[in-house]
C-alpha cells in the first residue's frame, strides 16, 4: 500500500510505503529525480518527493521541504518520539542497493549529495498533510516508470 500525499505548499507529490516491504518496491521504481527522505540513524519510512519536470533538489521550495521532512519524522516510531531529528535527503538516484542488505535498507552512491536538516515536529504543519493523504495498493509501478520514460 503507497500512501500518497498532496504538498500544501505547492504542486508536488509526496509519496510514502507502509513498511520496508513497500520500501524496497519503491528504491526500485522511483525515479532517477526523485528526491529520498529519511530519519538519519534511526529506522523511519521512505519518503519520496517527485519532483516537477526540469528541477533538481536544489529548486525545492523551502515550505516542501519542510513537509517533506516532517512527514518523514512523524512515520519513524523512534523519531516521532524525539523533539528533533536529522533527516537525510538525496536524489534517487544516489541510493545503492546491492545483495548484502536487509529489506528496505539502502546506502549511498556517493555521500557528497547528500543533504541533512534538523527538523522539530510541527503538528500544525503535519495536519493538513495527513488529512490529504491517499491510499492505494494498485500500484504498477513498472507501469508507472515506462509512461514517464515514453514521454
């Protein structure tokens, strides 16, 4: 099951698994420009922010970001305790995955792009974000990652 969640801020998507088993279908079909959030050292859902045709993660608007990271903290078990956390962000591209790792576990490519935030829960942000939430477990993601390539 894919949640999906509509950005307040701006026209962006934001997409999330359920667990590590949703986690690993989605390191495999995101997109080389999407943008991967997660809590540094602690165990946390996978985040994901598809970005608008042309940008890079340097043209994220602040206010997604945001989102993107408090989204992230509020679906780590351990980090939604916290009152701050790091979150680690990166483009898609740079996650590696090879054989030797767990379910849903990734390390980088190179270390050098990716970008960190400390970030403090703000319930009145978070709000409006999980009232927009959707989600759906008909998925085809191959399917998916075909359509954007043809175009």
């Amino acid at each position: 099951m894919v949640i999906y969640i509509r950005s307040q801020a701006s026209d962006y998507l934001i997409y999330l698994g359920r667990d590590k088993f949703e986690n690993e279908e989605l390191i495999k079909y995101a997109f080389d420009v999407d943008v991967w959030f997660h809590v540094s050292s602690l165990s946390s859902a996978h985040v994901y922010l598809r970005m608008n045709p042309g940008e890079t993660i340097d043209d994220i608007p602040e206010a997604v970001l945001e989102e993107c990271c408090q989204i992230v903290k509020a679906n780590s078990i351990e980090g939604s305790k916290k009152k701050t956390v790091t979150v680690v962000y990166t483009p898609a591209s740079n996650l590696r995955k090879d054989g030797s790792m767990d379910v849903g576990q990734v390390s980088f490519h190179r270390d050098s792009l990716c970008k960190f935030r400390r970030v403090t829960k703000d319930k009145e942000l978070l709000r409006p974000l999980i009232k927009s939430k959707t989600e759906s477990d008909d998925v085809d993601y191959a399917r998916e990652k075909a359509n954007v390539r043809r175009r």
